[in-house]
C-alpha cells in the first residue's frame, strides 16, 4: 500500500505551491471504421432535424452573462467557472423529479459545461440517463464530456456506444480516460488494444471532439499519460485540502499548463467532508459507502462553501465541476460564481491553513489501497 505520512516535508511542498498557483496564477487563466451503428456527427443532417448539430466554441452559448468564462485549454471553449457535475442528485436511481430539473435550470443560468460518466448512478448509469432527458431538447446548449472507466479498446467502444444511446446525441464535445490511478492503469490503457485506441479512433470519426484524462489518486500516472499523448484536458482533484497529501499542485497543474490543456477540478468540498455544515454518518454504516471504505469522517469540516470554492477557483483551473442535492443548491453556487474574485496569496494561505485539521478526511480519495 503506498501511503502518506504526516512529516514536514510532506507538508512544505504544497504549502510553497500555493504561493506559485494562488490568486495572481488564476487571474491570469481568465484571460477509420465507425464505431457500430453510429454515424459522424453530421451538421447538415443535424439542421433536417435527424440529430443535434455537434456543439463547439460557435455553438455553445458562453456563459458571460451568468458568471466569469475562462478558456478551456486549446479546445477554444469559453467555459463558465462553475459547471455541473453528474453525481449526487444526478447518480440517485429513479429519481426524474429532482434530477432532470437540475440539468434544466443549470442550462437556464448558464452553465454551459456538463460532467459525467458511464459509472455514475451504477449499471443503470442514471446520471447518463437524466442528462439525456434534457440533452435530446437542449443539447446545442452545453459543452457535454463523459468518460469510460474501460481500460481496453472494445470495452469502451461499448462503453462510447450506450453514452450516446442514454445521453440521446451523436456525438461528446468531451470524452475521458476515468480514474487513472496507477501506473498499472497507464500500462493498460496505452497498451495494444487499450482504451486509448478507442479514445483516438472516436476522435477521427468526429464522434468525440476532444480526449482528455481524470484522476485523484496521485499525480505521476496522471502526468505519465500527458507525457505520453497530447490530450486536451485533465480533470483533476482541487481543494484546500490539497497541499497537505500528494499535492496536484505542485507538478500537475503546471505541466497541464505547460501543455495548453483544459483544467477541470472537482472534489472541492470531499464529498461535503471539508465543510463545516458536514455531519459524519455513525462509523458503520461509512464502512459501507466507498468514502468511508478508505477514511472514515469522524468530525465536521472547517470551511464553509464559499471558501471552499473560492479557494479552487483561485486556482489556474479552467472550471470547477460540482454535484449538487437540489435546485436551490445550484442556485446558490452559480451565485457565488458570479461574484467571485480571485483570492489573494494570504488568504489562500489562510484558507488551506483552516482546512488542514480535516484534511486527510476530506482527500479519502487518496487513502485507497491501490495496487
């Protein structure tokens, strides 16, 4: 099991980190044969009214007017600060009433980039089949990424063929290598007849726009697969929590940025675990959830959701991706990005130094015994 102690020069890395990717760092990102039964996407066939014309940086609406864009790496979209994540309310089986609205009003404020993936929600991939529901209306409206967790070439074809089916397009602005975790996982997928032939036989055939690569494990298997092939974003773990255990932001991030790659964070809050208003579950029942499976929670969190997300988005990410429980909750961010301002060095500084006491309970996500 490779793990973390809790020595100063652990800690003194990602503490000087925050001094070369705080506040300043973030305000200055601001500036062949086709896969079975589908088809390039196709615009003229998509105006006859046979399919969704395929989204990019003329047809997704930016979001300017609802809250601040930055660009996403070399993709050349404007993406809104705050975008949608496909968990929580979105990965709750049978759960259309409180799910679909979400999708809807986000599009309505103005989020323009939508996350998910072929294993949220389980085999039934609820999440995936929610944002179907309103992608089949409204789907020139946002910027549509999803991943496989496949680690061959056929099985995330198959994973690629039933995205599209329940996600009801033609096509993904977005598809991901999900959780690479090791450098098992790096041998896999590059390997002959790993998952990254079907990323890049997707790609030519017009069924996906761009590649990119998720993890929140540690950051060198990540940083072996950028070295390895020019992928357009990475989706990484952002918190303020980070600096305390294998930070992504002392290597990572400036090898993305180096790369012109679109950086997407997400486990701002640690599945609400670095938040003061977290009340942890009785130990037992945690030992069940795949969080508790790794560090159980035994105290509430020390930020609040403003800091929490302030402090990420201070980072030079393109995005912040966020799953939310209901309608009011996704109110309430997309109005904390819209007055956002980036946060000076200090109070990064000050923020990350508050959410130290809980910060191995929010990063559970790296304490998983991975081989």
């Amino acid at each position: 099991m490779n793990r973390t102690d809790d020595r100063s020069d652990i800690l003194d890395p990602g503490r000087r980190s925050l001094l070369r990717l705080g506040g300043a760092a973030a305000a200055a990102m601001a500036g062949q044969a086709l896969i079975p039964g589908h088809a390039a996407a196709d615009p003229a066939r998509a105006r006859a009214g046979r399919g969704p014309v395929p989204a990019d940086a003329a047809s997704v609406p930016a979001a300017v007017e609802a809250m601040p864009t930055r660009n996403l790496g070399k993709t050349g979209f404007k993406v809104g600060i705050f975008s949608l994540g496909g968990q929580s309310v979105l990965e709750r089986a049978r759960n259309d009433a409180a799910a679909i609205p979400v999708v809807e009003r986000a599009l309505d404020l103005g989020v323009n980039y939508i996350d998910t993936s072929s294993i949220y929600g389980g085999p039934e991939r609820w999440s995936e089949q929610y944002i179907g529901q309103v992608m089949k209306r409204r789907r020139r409206e946002a910027f549509l990424a999803s991943k496989t967790k496949e680690r061959t070439r056929e099985g995330s074809l198959r994973m690629l063929e039933k995205s599209l089916q329940l996600l009801q397009t033609d096509h993904l602005d977005c598809w991901q290598l999900h959780d690479l975790g090791t450098m098992g996982d790096i041998e896999e997928v590059f390997a002959k007849g790993g998952a990254l032939e079907a990323l890049i036989q997707a790609k030519e055939q017009g069924v996906v726009k761009h590649l990119g690569i998720t993890g929140h494990f540690r950051p060198d298997c990540l940083m072996e697969a950028i070295r390895r092939h020019p992928f357009d974003t990475v989706l990484l773990a952002v918190n303020a929590a980070e600096p305390f255990h294998y930070s992504f932001a002392e290597t990572l991030i400036p090898l993305a940025i180096e790369q012109q790659m679109g950086i997407i964070g997400m486990k701002l809050t640690g599945r609400g675990r670095i938040l003061s208003s977290y009340v942890p579950a009785p130990e037992e029942a945690q030992k069940k959830s795949w969080e508790g499976s790794a560090v159980v929670a035994t105290r509430p969190g020390t930020l609040n959701m403003r800091e929490a997300m302030y402090y990420a988005l201070s980072m030079p990410i393109s995005t912040a991706i966020i799953g939310v429980e209901s309608v009011a909750q996704l109110e309430e961010n997309v109005r904390l990005a819209r007055d956002f301002t980036p946060l000076s060095d200090a109070q990064m500084r000050s923020i990350s130094a508050k959410a130290e006491p809980v910060a191995r309970q929010a990063m559970f996500y790296k304490f998983f015994d991975r081989k």
